[in-house]
C-alpha cells in the first residue's frame, strides 16, 4: 500500500472550490487560479469518502476536599494521568499528608496537598496547574488538553470529585505536527505546508485505487490502494462551504452530472 497522500489546505486556501469534481475527476484545489490543482483521481476510482472534523477537548479538573479534621491522621488522594513517561504511559500518584498533634484545619490539609502536587509537577510527573495556597478545598486543573485526562480517586479523608471531565482534542494543529503531517505537493522551490500548531483541522479521507505499474498477464494495470488525506482550517471564512461540498459527497447528492463522462 502506497503512503497517505496528505495535502494541507492554508487558511487562504480552504474554499468551497478546494475539493470539487469536473467531467468525472475529482480534483484538490489551492486557491482558483487555472494551475491551482493539487491532485486529481478518476470517481470511479474512490471507494469511501470520510471526515473528522476537529475538537479543542477539555482538560480535566479534579477538585479535592478534606475529610473530618483530626490530629495525627493521614489524609490522601490519588491522580491518574496520561503523561509521556520514560517507563510508562500512564502516571497514578498518590498524595498524602499526614496532620500532627492539633487537628488541622482545611485549608492546612490542602496547602499541605499542594504541596506534594507541586513536588510532581516539578518532577515532571504531573502536568497540572498548580493553584495558590490558602483554600479549603484543592482545585487541580491539567495543565493544557496536550496533557487533558487528568482524572482523582478518592483516597482515606480525602473525597475527590471530577468537576470537568477530560475530552480528548481532536485535529489539532500541533498533533498533525507530532504525527509528522507534511504537504505532499510542496511548490517548486518552496518548503512543503505544515499544519499549523494554534489551529483547528478537518481531515476529508478519500480511500482510492489507483494505478501502480503494468505486468502479470497482457500487461495488465494492477491498482493498489491509496489514502489522500486533505486537511482544511476550520477557521477560515471558506471552511463550511468547503465542509459543506464534502457532505454531498459522501451521501451521494453531489451533482451528478460532473461525476459523469470521464474514460480516465
């Protein structure tokens, strides 16, 4: 099977006009000029058709409040999140605090929490936002969605609840950079397009089988098939157009006549 074909739509790019077809060619566009086709491939040649359409996620937030205030009493907590550790994927801390001979108040047992928590962060362990001390209750939020499924379990005196539960991000410019996404048409001279890390992307798949050389018997063509992957910015003013025109394509009420004619 061939690599994916990806072709990164700029925000000046993504227009209604981007992704059409034309006496039976489907044909990805960069702007309208007369040589502004990317690629093109026969209709009779794409079998599925789909899109992901991006999402910015949610980072989780844990909130945390002591149990009843006693002298000599631990106090503990877990946290679980996702984390790109040397051994492992998933961190699972347990923080603990344990009062002395004068039951504490509150806000001591949470500024003590804290603590712990920051000694995480700082080790790399945990990316959390740390919050200011001084609070009866503990509000943990993860430090951005790169680091979203921060998730507590309630440990001894110490109740945990998920106040905003973590949504993975989707087509984020800055993982299409980390899964290595690159413009597979870059223009003479120029560097190939990258996804753009502060932006949001919808990824249109269009699953092809496409020529591959001549042999075997009369030297037939033989197809392979192939991925082509066009990513648009969600934010440009052309996007639900352009999102639009896909829509018609995959359930088939793109106008006919334009699918139609081509011997290719």
């Amino acid at each position: 099977m061939n690599r994916d074909i990806n072709i990164i739509l700029t925000t000046a790019e993504t227009l209604v006009t981007a992704i059409d077809f034309v006496d039976g060619l489907g044909r990805i566009r960069k702007g309208v000029a007369a040589d502004s086709v990317q690629y093109t491939f026969p209709w009779k040649k794409l079998g599925a058709v789909s899109k992901s359409t991006g999402a910015a996620g949610t980072a989780g937030i844990v909130t945390i409040t002591p149990g009843a205030l006693a002298a000599n009493t631990t106090y503990s907590f877990f946290l679980t999140q996702d984390m790109e550790l040397m051994f492992e994927e998933t961190a699972v801390e347990q923080i603990t605090w344990t009062s002395g001979a004068i039951a504490p108040t509150a806000i001591e047992i949470c500024n003590g929490w804290r603590d712990v928590v920051l000694s995480h962060v700082n080790a790399g362990r945990l990316a959390i936002t740390v919050p200011a001390a001084g609070a009866a209750t503990l509000i943990l939020p993860a430090a951005s969605v790169d680091n979203f499924n921060l998730r507590g379990v309630s440990g001894t005196l110490g109740t945990a609840v998920q106040t905003a539960a973590p949504v993975a991000p989707v087509g984020r410019g800055a993982d299409l950079l980390a899964e290595g996404i690159v413009d597979s048409f870059p223009a003479v001279g120029a560097v190939a397009a990258l996804p753009v890390a502060g932006l949001s992307y919808s990824e249109y798949t269009f699953e092809l089988m496409m020529p591959k050389g001549n042999g075997g018997f009369n030297e037939q063509t033989s197809d392979q098939a192939v991925s082509l992957k066009v990513y648009a910015d969600e934010g440009a003013a052309g996007w639900a157009a352009l999102d639009a025109v896909v829509d018609t394509i995959i359930d088939g009420t793109y106008t006919t006549a334009e699918l139609l004619g081509s011997d290719v």
